[in-house]
C-alpha cells in the first residue's frame, strides 16, 4: 500500500471541575517503549464547567512498523485563556 494512511485512536476522560469552560487544543505525541515518536494528533474541545469530556483522539502514526504496543504519550494543552500546558505522561500498554 503505497499511500495507506494508519491512524490510533486514543481515548482520554476527564471532568471539568473548573468555574469556566475548559475550551482549546488537546494534544498527543505518542512514542514506544525504545523512545522513538510513532505520531500526534490534536482534538479541539469545549468542555462546560461540570461536565465530562470522554471523546478519542486521533493519532496519525508515520512508521506503523515503529508501533510496538507499549510505551508512552506526552499530552498537552492550548488555549487562548490558559496558554500551553503540559499535562504530562502516559505510558500505555
């Protein structure tokens, strides 16, 4: 497949237990267990005080054969209000 395109979604959750809507850039870079970036992907959101966010992000991956089933992904946040935030790391798998 000459230009096949692979995608992860990553889902992510949480609660907006600020006074005002959390509302921005959600981002995600994904890398193995070796530390070798496999992708990113971004998701704008909008989440009213009180309410849960729990939607997928999707991750477009460069090198599936870098993809190994487990590691980490580094995510963060921008806004207009908050500026860039870092949220720090998840490891998955």
């Amino acid at each position: 497949m000459k230009n096949a395109e692979y995608l992860i979604d990553v889902y992510l959750g949480f609660e907006n237990h600020a006074p005002f809507n959390v509302a921005g850039t959600l981002g995600l870079e994904v890398y193995n267990d070796e530390g070798e970036y496999i992708g990113s992907g971004t998701q704008v959101i909008n989440v009213p005080p009180g309410t849960a966010f729990s939607e997928p992000v999707t991750v477009h991956v460069e090198d599936p054969l870098k993809y190994t089933g487990s590691g980490y992904i580094l995510v963060s946040f921008e806004s207009p209000t908050l500026g860039f935030l870092n949220l720090g790391r998840i490891n998955y798998g």
